[in-house]
C-alpha cells in the first residue's frame, strides 16, 4: 500500500486528538499536523455541563495525550477555512496534505438574527466559565431547550439557587430525542428542583432582560442560555465538492470504513454522519464514546486497512439528581416497552423494538440495562416483550 507522507488531522478536540494517537498507534512514521481552531489543547466536554458548570469539578479536562512522544505539529488557534484536493487553505495560509483526518466537531445553534452576546451557549470551556460566573443565587436564569444540554445546565442553575425557567418549544423534555411520552417521563423532575418548565412555548426573540415569545408574552432573564442542539462544523467545506450529508446537518458523509467522498479523507466524530450496516442507515452520532472509537476505525481505512465502524451508539447525561443512559437507535421502531416505575426509587427503563428486535434503551438510575442492553442490541436479540417489561428479570435474561 502507498502510505501517506503527510497527514492533517483538522479538528482539536477528542475526536482529533485520538486519531493523532492512532495514526502513531497504527503505524504512521510520516509528518503529522493538527490543526485546531481553539486555543487550548484538546479537552473532554462532558464535564463542562456537570461538574464544571456546578462549581465541584476543576475546570481543566485536558485530554491525557503524550504529545511529545506522538511528534506532531499540534497548531492551535488556527482555522481551516477552505479545502481542494491535496491543499487545506487556513486563516494562515494554506497547507498541503497527503491524507486528511476531519475531526472539527459540531457548533451550538443559535437564533436566527440574535446577537452573539444575548444568549450564552455551552460548547468550549470559555463558555463553560463564563456561565459558571453567571450563575448565582436568586439570578433569574431563562434555557432555551430542554434537551440533554438544556437539561444539565437547568440542573446546575437550580443547584446554583437561581431562578430557573426552561422554554421548550415541543411538548415534552428531550422530546427529539425520545418521543413525547418518554420524554414527559422527566418532567416532573423539573418542578422537583424547582425549575419552572414551560412547555409548547416558542422563543421568537431575545432583548435585555427578557425573552419573547410567540404568544407575545416576555420572560424575564438576566441570563439566557441556549440549548437548542448543534450542527457539524462543516460550513468551511461547502462547495468543495466533498460530500455533505444536507439531511443530517450537512455532517461530512462517510461510508462504513469512515472514508468520506474523496480519496485518502476520513471524517470522525460530531463532524460527521456515518452509514451504519446494523441499522441500515447514516447516522449522526453526537457522542462522546464514538468521538473515542471513531478515530481508531478512521486511520486504519486512511492507512490502507479498511475496517468497519458499526457500533451500537451509546451515550450518558446526568441531570437532576438522575444517571440516564441511552444506547441504539430508535428511528425504526414500532414497540416502546416500558420497564420499572418512572416514580418509584428503583431507576426505570424503556426498551424500542423493531420488527421484534430490540433497537435501543433508554436507562434511568439503572446501570446494567444499559450495559446488558446495548449487548443485546449488539447480538440482535428479539426479546420477549412481556420479560422485557418486568423489571425484576435482568435484560441479559429477556
Ligand atoms: C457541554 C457538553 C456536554 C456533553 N456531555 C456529553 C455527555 O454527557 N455524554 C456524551 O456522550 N457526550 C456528551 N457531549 C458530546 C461530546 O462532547 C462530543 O460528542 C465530543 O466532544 C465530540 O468530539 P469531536 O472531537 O468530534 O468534536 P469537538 O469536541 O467539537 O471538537 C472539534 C474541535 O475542532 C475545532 N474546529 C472546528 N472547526 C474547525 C476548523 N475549521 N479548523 C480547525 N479546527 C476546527 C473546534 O474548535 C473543536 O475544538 C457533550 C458536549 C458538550 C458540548
């Protein structure tokens, strides 16, 4: 195989830096850049919207990477801004490449037409310190979203003794991501901690003090925070001609191998949607734990080995008090199983099957449905419903 001289890895964050250590891992003896558009070298995320934002966890989360030992150019706080076959142009000029790792990771949305500094978001660990600074007793503190961000940052907030309101737009917390009724299943936790959760209400507008809303009602804020999902960083790629997936966020389209439209280009992480052959279809996987398998898969196709990328997607949040775990993937289903008591101490469950074959669980305060879940997602398994339902009978026993 004709190995590649030259690679760059664009993209500082886990993504990036575990394909530096794979390329090294795997066999790479040729030059090796990485280009990162923040200043800091690469960190672990999860951490900023628990530990970090609540003040109990230092807010350093650098990723353990022998850099020295790895000899790469590791340039931070340059962006790339253009690509053409074999040239990657940057915000310093432009650089060429053999083979090119893209790990830029994903951005947080924001409101159509709102000035950058009305709203926080929670993406970098700047952001994470300057809403931790913001976030002191009685302030009035408006989210925007109750997804997994909104959530967790809607948990530190409450435990921070702000005043605490969380604007959805749908009719239910993390009802993208679960469905309605699942989703009501953590409402209630909102009122507990004594978070207002105003549903059905759609933000129009942020000004000082106050968020608007459709209704033409205003809420009042001193801080805004958005958590209305992210997009893959991929606006610099657009009219390179390097297939984008428009569907899903114009995430870079990779096939199973992780090879993206050109030669020698692979794309790992919340960058990129991947074709997954366990669920026949192309998934946008904005995990953690992909962000550190992905990589290995990555390198081991730009290298000249061609392996395949079919996880079953996994992933965590802990807000208000509650471990949620979610692994698989339920665009498929046709069964929702509920398992446990939603009120109970227990920790509770749900389990998504397709066709009769269990394609994801949600685990709430349940560690081993998820662990002994995501195995039998992995086998296949077509469990029977009624054992799937009793929580007293262990999943691997379904
Ligand atoms: C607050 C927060 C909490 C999270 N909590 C969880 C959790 O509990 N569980 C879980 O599974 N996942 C969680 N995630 C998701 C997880 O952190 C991501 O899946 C992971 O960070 C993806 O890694 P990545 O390397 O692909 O992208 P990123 O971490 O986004 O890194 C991409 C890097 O590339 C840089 N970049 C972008 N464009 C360019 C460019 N043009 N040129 C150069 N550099 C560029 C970016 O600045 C960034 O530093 C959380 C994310 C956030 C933000």
């Amino acid at each position: 195989v004709n190995r590649p001289e030259h690679v760059i890895i664009v993209g500082g964050g886990l993504a990036g830096a575990r394909a530096a250590q794979e390329l090294r891992a795997q066999g790479h003896a040729g030059r090796l850049t990485v280009i990162g558009a923040e200043p800091e070298l690469p960190y672990d995320r999860p951490p900023l919207s628990k530990g970090v934002l609540a003040g109990v966890a230092a807010d350093d989360t650098t990723l353990e990477v022998a850099w020295d030992q790895l000899e790469v150019t590791l340039t931070l706080g340059r962006r790339a801004t253009g690509l053409r076959p074999g040239g990657l142009e940057t915000d310093r000029g432009e650089l060429g490449f053999d083979a090119l790792v893209l790990a830029t990771g994903a951005q947080p949305r924001r409101l159509p037409d709102l000035p950058a500094d009305t709203a926080l978001v929670l993406r970098t660990v700047d952001d994470a310190r300057r809403l931790r600074r913001e976030l002191r007793p009685g302030a009035r503190v408006v989210v925007v979203g109750a997804g997994w961000i909104g959530a967790e940052v809607a948990t530190a907030a409450a435990a921070a003794r702000c005043r605490t309101t969380v604007l959805e737009a749908g009719p239910a917390p993390l009802a993208g991501a679960l469905g309605e009724q699942v989703g009501a299943l953590t409402a209630p936790w909102y009122a507990a901690a004594g978070v207002e959760l105003r549903l059905r209400a759609a933000v129009i507008g942020v000004e000082p003090g106050a968020v608007l809303l459709a209704d033409g009602s205003a809420v009042p804020a001193d801080v805004v925070v958005l958590g209305l999902g992210a997009r893959p960083d991929t606006g610099w790629l657009a009219g390179s001609g390097l297939a984008l997936d428009a569907a899903l966020g114009g995430a870079v389209a990779v096939d199973e191998h992780l090879a993206a439209s050109w030669p020698r280009v692979v794309a790992a992480g919340d960058c990129s949607a991947w074709w997954s052959r366990r669920f026949g279809a192309r998934l946008r996987v904005e995990h953690w734990d992909d962000a550190l398998h992905a990589p290995a898969v990555a390198v081991s196709t730009l290298l000249g080995r061609p392996a395949v990328h079919d996880p079953v997607p996994w992933f965590w949040s802990e807000q208000f008090g509650h471990v949620l775990q979610h692994c698989g993937y339920a665009a498929g289903a046709d069964t929702v199983v509920p398992r446990g008591d939603p009120t109970g101490p227990a920790g509770w469950s749900v389990c998504w099957l397709a066709q009769g074959r269990l394609v994801a669980v949600l685990a709430v305060d349940r560690p081993r449905d998820a662990v002994q879940g995501r195995r039998l997602i992995a086998a296949g398994a077509t469990p029977q419903v009624a054992r799937l339902a009793d929580p007293a009978v262990a999943l691997r026993e379904v």
